[in-house]
C-alpha cells in the first residue's frame, strides 16, 4: 500500500482487460456498472501472474498495526480467551496468523501479563487466498478458533451465520471495495458489539479537515461522497453522521498515497446509518466510487 502506485496499476488493468483507458472513460459516458463488476471479480480471482500488483493479499500483522489508527494493538492484545476478532478482506489472512504465531506477545503492545489463551478469529475474503501456513495454523489452535470464511462479500453474511465480535478489522478490504458502504457499515456494525471496535482506513480520500488534494494530479479522489449540493464532505463527515458510534479520524499525509484512518467504537445498539447511492463505480485495486447521500428521511434503523 506504501509503495505502490494505485491508480497507475488501476490504469494497466483496465488496458490489461483489454478495455478503453481510463481517460477516456472519464471524459466519455459513465462507466458501465455491470462491465466494472464484471472487471473487479477478474481482479479478486487474479492468481499467479495475473494478480495485479496492487492487488496486495499478504499483508503482516505489523503492517496492519502500522496502517491501522493507534489503539488497534492495544485492543488486539487486550482480547481475551472467549473474545473474537473479524478481518473483513483478509486476503491470505496473514495479519491473523501472525496473531497465533508463538512468537506474538501482547505484552509489546502493553498487556501486563502474557496472554495464556488467545482469541478466536474470522478472516473473510470473497475468494479463497489461503496458503499451506493456514492449515498449519489451524492444526495447532482449538477447533473453530481460527476460521477462513470466504465465497461472498460482507452484506451476504448474516449475524447468526458469523456471531458477533468484539474487534472488527479492515485492511483495504471490504471497505474499500464495496460498492455499497452504507450497507458495509451497517453490516459491520451489526457484528459488533456494544463498546466492541471497528479499524479500518481509506486511501486518497478528502480528509476531515478539507486540507489535502487528490494524490493523482487531475484525478478526484478515490473514494468521495457528496452531499446534495454535490460537494465531497469525505469518509469521516459521513461516518460521523452515523449513530451509535464514536468515530476518531486521523489523516496519514506521509503515506503513499496519503491514507485516513478511522477508529469507530460501538456506544449502543440502535445503530442508524445515512444511506447513499452509488454514482460512479471503476473497477481497480482498489475501484474509483463515488456515493451520493440520499435525504435524511430514507436513512434505514
Ligand atoms: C487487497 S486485498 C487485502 C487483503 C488484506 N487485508 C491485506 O492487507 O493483505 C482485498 C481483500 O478484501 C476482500 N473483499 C473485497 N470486498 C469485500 C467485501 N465486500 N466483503 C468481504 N471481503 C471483501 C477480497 O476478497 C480480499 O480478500
């Protein structure tokens, strides 16, 4: 995520697809959705030398500290044995590997004692990325205490299928990809539990305080979300607007690109989130979206 350029991979795939660039998709009639759908299911089952490079699936547990907001290891660290842990878009699951690795002691991100039991996990992806080191994994912990669930995307899940968690992670998954981030968010905040928390981040975005650019000169930024007046008010005005939550945004400037991150706490259960619709939708690592607001009135309990 550090290094690589995203919108220029975004730009090779859609010529590696065999499609019209990128440009004159911009300049030209919108994009049409079923075609990009059809060109992000390409990407998410890209193996071998055609997963894209940007399509990045590996990353460790310390890159998701370093990426994540300040707080996501000590609330790792401070799961206990009958806790759980969900990483939405989890690619090969590594991050949650990590975590069952002997070697992680959560004494390093403060816990006072060692950790005798750990907590369970879910890792989700929408097609199957795991390696031997998996099933390894998996022999080692008691049954059911690390799973891999995978086939479809967050929204099709149902919380008596997946329970509920007391962390919720997302590391350019779900979030970044969804094209309906209001049905995520409710989603995620379904499987959370009260005082539970959801980290996640999103690069190239209009950031809270309105002080940065789009990273790529004469591209808007990656994801936006406008208002009726068609004004970008970025990831964070909107996540605010929801309900029962408690949301800290910190902006990563030195990032390439630049990310936001978002610390979003569970406060109670009746969770009421600003619905939006889907404006624009660019298949890529990850697609271009834009969302639009709907009146207040259509927000759904
Ligand atoms: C770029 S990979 C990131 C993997 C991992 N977080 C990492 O950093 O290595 C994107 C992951 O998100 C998953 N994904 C994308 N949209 C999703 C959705 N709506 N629900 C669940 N998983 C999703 C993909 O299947 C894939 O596993």
């Amino acid at each position: 995520m550090k290094s690589t350029s995203t919108r220029v991979i975004a730009l090779l795939l859609l010529q590696f697809l065999g499609a019209a660039s990128a440009l004159a998709q911009n300049t030209a009639s919108p994009p049409s959705l079923e075609a990009e759908r059809t060109k992000q299911e390409k990407i998410y089952h890209g193996r071998g030398e055609l997963r894209l490079e940007g399509y990045v699936i590996d990353r460790s547990l310390s890159a998701y500290v370093r990426a994540l907001p300040n707080g996501f290891a000590q609330s790792l660290a401070n799961l206990g044995p009958e806790e759980r842990w969900l990483d939405v878009g989890a690619g090969q699951g590594l991050a949650v590997l990590d975590y069952y690795a002997p070697e992680y002691d959560p004494r390093q991100a403060g816990r006072r004692e060692r950790q005798i039991k750990k907590a369970s996990a879910v890792a989700m992806s929408i097609e199957d990325r795991r390696t031997p080191r998996w099933q390894q994994t998996v022999d080692t912990v008691e049954p059911k205490q690390l799973q891999y669930v995978f086939g479809k995307s967050l929204r099709e899940y149902t919380v008596d299928e997946l329970g509920r968690f007391q962390l919720i992670t997302d590391v350019i998954g779900g979030f970044s990809y969804t094209e309906n981030l209001a049905l995520l968010m409710e989603k995620v905040l379904s499987l959370l539990s009260v005082n539970g928390t959801f980290y996640t981040v999103a690069q190239d975005v209009r950031n809270e305080a309105g002080s940065n650019k789009p990273h790529y000169a004469g591209e808007p930024f990656l994801s936006q979300i406008k208002n009726a007046a068609g004004e970008d008010i970025g990831i964070c005005a909107w996540l605010k607007k929801i309900s029962c939550i408690e949301v800290t945004c910190e902006y990563k400037g030195d990032w390439t690109p630049p990310l936001e991150t978002y610390k979003i706490r569970k406060t109670c259960n009746a969770v009421t989130v600003p619905q939006m619709k889907s404006e624009r939708f660019v298949a890529g690592t990850p697609p271009e979206r834009v969302f639009v607001l709907a009146s207040p009135a259509s927000a759904k309990p």
